[in-house]
C-alpha cells in the first residue's frame, strides 16, 4: 500500500474516534419549562380573571394599619401599608367570586387576634 493511503486511512479513523468521543460528552440539551404565555395558549393553566376592587375599610390593629378592599360578588383582599395615603382608592384584584371568605369584620376580628 502506498504511504499516503496509510496516513489517510489513519487520519480518517483517528477523527471518527475523536467524533465519537467528543458526541459522548455533550451535554443534552436542557429542557426549559414553557414560559407563562405558553402555558396559557396550550391550555396549562388558565387566565386570571381580575376585577376592580374598591376601598371598603381603614383598620388599625396594634400598629399595623390595614386596608380591606371588596370587589364584585364579594371578592376581597387585604393589603398592610405603613401610612394609610398608601392605599389606593381602588384596585385590581383576582376574580374569586362567591368565595366563602368572612366578612369585613370578621376578617378585622380575626386579624385584631392574630396580632394580639
């Protein structure tokens, strides 16, 4: 065989054996989770419903001062600011409605306990 043959041949077989090693260490691609609007098109989850929440009661319970909101079909939140020019007449808050949450003073009953 003529020289150039050998060196080909070895040549050829060293970068399939340097191939096949380096195709062994790559690492695999990493799945990414899909991202929040995926989700929604594909049907993952589904699109919060917000409503607009209105101011209903200022509290202050042992320094803490509370602002309690109440939405449509008596949706509610709760928001701690330090000063009560803090709380915004109104808001958006998340659709829950019907929810079997207490009332307004029940709620200020139970935070006025929980912070005793």
């Amino acid at each position: 065989m003529k020289l150039y043959v050998i060196i080909g041949n070895s040549l050829l077989i060293l970068f399939f054996i340097l191939f096949l090693s380096f195709a062994a260490y790559i690492p695999t691609a990493n799945a990414v989770d899909w991202t929040p609007m995926q989700k929604l098109w594909r049907g993952m989850v589904e699109e919060k419903r917000m409503t607009t929440c209105r101011l209903a009661k200022r509290k202050v319970v042992k320094e803490q001062k509370i602002c309690l909101y109440e939405g449509a079909n008596k949706t509610r939140e709760t928001i701690f600011v330090d000063k009560f020019e803090q709380c915004p007449r109104t808001l958006s808050c998340v659709y829950e409605p019907d929810k079997d949450a207490p009332s307004i003073l029940e709620m200020m009953e139970s935070l006025e306990e929980s912070l005793k």
